[in-house]
C-alpha cells in the first residue's frame, strides 16, 4: 500500500507463530506499507481530511470483495444491513474485516 494524500495509521500483526513483533507506523505522502499474507492488520485516516492511497494485492481476487463492498454500502438502509453485508462479503473471501465505531460508516 502506497500512500498518496493526507496521513494515515497502519498497524501490522504477524501470525503468533511467527514469533515477530506488532508494527505500528504513521504514514505520510509516497511511504510504503508491506503487509503479507496471513498478517492481521488494521490502517485509517484518524485526521479531518481522507486519505488516498494505492494497494497492489497479490494474488488476485480480492479487489473484488472491495468492489463489492463499495456497491453493496451504496445500497444499504440500515446498519444492520451494512453489518450483513460485510459478514457475508468476509465469509465468502476468507476474511475477517472490522470498521471503528468511530469512522462514522454502516
């Protein structure tokens, strides 16, 4: 992931067996976050503007849950809705997706 506008925090978590350390960074402008597979990991934009930023995932396959995810939030009522849909979207894409209470999204 490379970020392109505002600021933004990452957190990267290593599978316990892995035996490494959690990493936290800020991220500005242009610098570089590696996250791979298997490694939990969280990024938000804490300040008043969004952030912008580019992520290549390999393999492919799952800029399709974002895709879908994008899609299905415009058409949502509720934010249980919201909730169903994202549970839906992680089972169907092995993945285990959270939103802070306070980002202020369904």
């Amino acid at each position: 992931m490379i970020w392109r506008e505002g600021w933004g925090d990452c957190t990267v978590a290593p599978p316990a067996s892995a035996g490494q350390r959690v990493v936290r960074a800020e991220l500005r402008y242009s610098q570089l976050a590696l996250i791979r597979p298997g490694h939990r990991h969280t990024f938000w934009a804490p300040g008043e503007k969004p952030a912008v930023f580019r992520a290549l995932v390999s393999p492919p396959g799952l800029e399709h849950y974002f895709s879908e995810l994008a899609e299905g939030l415009a058409y949502v009522r509720s934010e249980h809705d919201a909730r169903a849909l994202r549970e839906e979207l992680d089972r169907r894409y092995d993945v285990e997706a959270t939103v802070r209470r306070d980002s202020g999204l369904p």
